[in-house]
C-alpha cells in the first residue's frame, strides 16, 4: 500500500499546487514549506535563512572553505563547522526528516530529492512533473513580481535542482527511472492530482 508520495518537477509546472491538492484530496501531511520550518527549527536559524539553501549547492568558495577548516586543528574545524548553516546541513536535516516523515506515512513531500532518499522504499509513489514551457512561462508570471524575468528564473532554478540532485545523490534530476509517474500539467492541476490519486489506488480520505 502507498503510505507516501514524492512530487519533483519542473519549475513552473505546478508541482506545489498539484502536491497541495493530493495532500487535501487524501488528508495527508504536506511537506513542502512545513519542511522548511522543520529544519529551521531543529537548526535554530530564521527560516528566511533555511530557504536561502532550499534545493541548491553551496558555492565552490564555500567548500574550499570548507575543505580548509578539515584541515585545520581538529578542535577548531569541528567547533566551525558545527556552527555553520550550508546547503550541506540543509541536506543533512532534509534526509533525517524525509525519512522519519515516510517512516509515519500519510505525506506527500515535495522536492528536496526525496525521490532520491526513499526509492528503496516500497511503499513510497514517485512523480515527476513537467508542463510546456509556454505554460510554465504564463505560470511564473502571474506568480511573480512585476518586472521578474521568467524566462530567465525557469532556467536558473531548474539548473539549480539538477544540480542539487546531481551533487548530493548522484541522479539525474530527469531520469525517468526515478519515478513511477511522470506527468504533463497541461491537464490542468485538479485534473493533475486527480491522477495521481488514480495511480495509487486511492480516493479522498472520508
């Protein structure tokens, strides 16, 4: 029986509002910004700072800093490094959460290559999202701030998500065997999670 339910996806292609319908549709826990305040929490750092390394890597300066400070003195190295917020620790408290969140069941986690961390579980459903870039344009948009390039922001972020998943599991971000559904948004979201819904087996939670 699925328990959980992974939504990666393009950026633009509706993958939060379709993963926000599917957790109402069945009554389950969403992890998407909630996770977010998680590990802003169990870091004890503003959750502004946690979303500033929400599904990226850290600069390569940083990791020569990084580097640096293992180098270093025992003491002093595990004292800095104990005392830093990355892209590192952020995958780090990601991983426990996404795991302990599958564990529980009832969830749909979005993004943050939970894919990745639960494809050996058998009762965890993976989809990818996708949508025609027209749509995605449209989509970034309408959400965004006057004068945003969406164009410009469809690119940055997806590079930045492959990058992610390349870097911290050694995936492609679109291998198809990652996941059990890949689907186009242009049905519509409803119509979207709605399938999903159908894929699983499952129905609203009465």
């Amino acid at each position: 029986m699925i328990r959980t339910v992974t939504i990666g996806g393009e950026y633009g292609s509706g993958r939060a509002e379709i993963a926000r319908q599917l957790a109402e549709k069945l009554g389950w826990r969403l992890l998407d910004n909630a996770l977010i305040q998680q590990i802003a929490s169990t870091a004890h750092v503003d959750p502004a700072v946690a979303m500033q390394f929400d599904e990226c890597i850290d600069s390569f300066l940083h990791r020569m800093h990084k580097a640096l400070w293992r180098g270093g003195y025992e003491g002093v190295a595990s004292a800095t490094e104990d005392d830093v917020f990355d892209a590192d620790k952020m995958v780090e408290l990601s991983r426990c959460i996404i795991e302990s969140a599958a564990k529980e069941g009832n969830c749909v986690i979005v993004g943050r290559g939970g894919q990745c961390v639960l494809q050996e579980r058998g009762d965890v459903f993976h989809v990818f999202v996708y949508a025609p870039r027209a749509e995605r344009i449209e989509r970034v948009r309408r959400e965004g701030k006057p004068g945003d390039d969406p164009e410009a922001q469809i690119e940055f972020v997806d590079h930045r998500r492959s990058a992610y998943i390349r870097r911290y599991f050694g995936q492609e971000w679109t291998n198809r065997h990652l996941y059990d559904l890949m689907l186009c948004a242009s049905m519509g979201e409803a119509a979207a999670a709605a399938a999903v819904l159908a894929a699983i087996g499952r129905g609203p939670e009465r």
